[in-house]
C-alpha cells in the first residue's frame, strides 16, 4: 500500500456523514480535498475501506470522485493514528441536496447535460467490469461548476465468472432494482442494477422530489411491485382533471 499523507496540524473541517462515519474539507490545499472513512489499523471495518481504496485508485473518469491518496493522523481524543482517504472535493455536495434546494434553479437542459455525464460513468464502470450496487443521489457528488461526478465506491464489486448472485444487504432499498432487492436466485450481478439505480437518480432531477416517498425511506420494490396499478392511478387522479384518463382508458 502507498505511504499515507501526514495530515498532523492541517486543519480538518466536518462537512457530512455517511454509513462509513464522518467526511472533512481540507481547505488548506489547492484545489481542496475531503478526507473520508476513517478507521484506525485495528478497525473492523479496515476491509471495506481498502477495498474503496483499491477501486478508487484504478478508476480514472471526469464524472467520478477523483482518489487522491490515503491520508494519517493522530486522532485528538484517542491520541491513536488514523487513515482516511484523500479524494477532490466537490464544492456543492451531494446531488440530494441539490434537488432539494428551492434556491436553486435548474432546467431540462441541466437535467440533460447531468444525465449524460451520469450515463457516462455509468458506461466505464461497465467497462470496467465493476457494479457500483449504491447509486443514489446522496452518492453522486456536485462540483463547483456543477458537474456531477459518482461517488462512494464502499458498495462496488467486480464481475467476475465466479461471480454469482446478489448480496440482498448491499445497496439502498429505495433504488435497488428489482433483482438486486429480492436477490433473485439464477440472477447475475450486472451493471443492468446500476443502470435501474440510476433512472430513478434521473426521474429525481427531473421533478426534484424523492420517488416512491409515500413508502417511507425504507421503501421496499416487494410492496411496489405487487402495487403497480393503484400506483399510477393515484399519480393519474393527483394531477389535473382534465388531463386525467377517462373510464374508457
Ligand atoms: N468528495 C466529496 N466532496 C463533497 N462532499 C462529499 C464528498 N464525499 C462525501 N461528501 C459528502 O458526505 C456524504 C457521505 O459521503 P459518502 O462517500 O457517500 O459516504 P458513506 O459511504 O458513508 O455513505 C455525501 O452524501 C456528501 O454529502
Ligand atoms: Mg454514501
């Protein structure tokens, strides 16, 4: 493994938190950098974090969170020495949050452009054989110049011949495909799982609201699926009248 960044006296800034703890700025350098996932050597989850790591280094795309490196510091509290991993910052956080911004205007055309960088890192992990399993819009990231870029590579697995089907846990119900959430046996793991992920993503841009949020966060496709009718009725009898289809229809 590369040797870490000391990070000793820089100043490190909380910006967010994820399932793996917390993410920092480090403002002091140029252009910026957020440090993420810091565990310590004798962490359990030392695993998950290498793996990140090891995808990070190899992927190289405009439209995914660019791996800078490992960074070590000794930890306030504890006094114990930690690692994180250095990646580009991206000025305007999560995708969420974006979306659910009032103070931010946006188009058809943006969603356009957005769509297009996203289908694009889309297309090189598939060719990079690897499926990200976790794509949501709190793991799409905003730079500055509003371009979006994949992030949070915890999730992602390489296909392999050996590789079979779906682990149920990995992922976040909300936007799991329907495969990937029943883990249906015979099913491979494929990129087709990130490309349902990602139509959501996309049908979020677009009307800047959560989908299927009368489920609650923990919406299972199970409850969707058996559903799907009165579903769209109830999407058809919210808008307008006189656009709503008739009987006959
Ligand atoms: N490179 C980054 N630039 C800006 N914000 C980031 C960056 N990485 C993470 N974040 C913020 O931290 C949150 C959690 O990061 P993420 O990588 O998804 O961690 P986790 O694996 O814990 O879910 C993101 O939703 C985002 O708001
Ligand atoms: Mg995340």
């Amino acid at each position: 493994m590369e040797i870490p960044v000391d990070l000793s006296g820089v100043n490190l800034e909380w910006i967010g938190h994820g399932a793996s703890g917390s993410i920092f700025l480090i403002d002091s350098f140029e252009p910026a950098i957020s440090l993420k996932h810091i565990i310590t050597r004798a962490d359990t989850r030392r695993n998950e974090f290498l793996i990140e790591v090891e995808t990070l280094k190899r992927l190289n795309h405009p439209n995914i969170v660019k791996y800078l490196g490992i960074g070590k510091f000794k930890q306030k509290r504890t006094n114990i020495w930690a690692e994180g991993i250095l990646m580009e910052y991206c000025g305007r956080g999560a995708l969420c949050h974006l979306i659910d911004n009032p103070a931010i205007i946006y188009t058809i055309y943006n969603v356009v452009s957005w769509t297009r960088q996203l289908i694009k890192a889309l297309g090189y992990l598939a060719e990079n054989r690897a499926v990200h399993r976790d794509i949501k819009p709190a793991n799409v990231f905003v730079s500055t110049y509003f371009e979006l870029k994949l992030g949070d590579f915890g999730s992602i697995k390489e296909i392999t011949r050996s590789c079979s089907s779906f682990t149920p846990a990995v992922g976040t119900r909300r936007y799991m495909s329907p495969e990937q959430s029943k883990s249906i046996s015979g099913k491979r793991l494929s990129h087709r799982s990130d490309v349902y992920s990602m139509g959501l993503v996309i049908w979020e841009m677009i009307e800047r609201r959560k989908v299927f949020a009368r489920f609650g966060s923990h919406y299972d496709y199970g409850l969707f699926a058996t559903e799907d009718r009165q579903l769209i009725d109830v999407e058809v009898l919210e808008c307008e009248p006189e656009i709503r289809f008739t009987v006959e229809k």
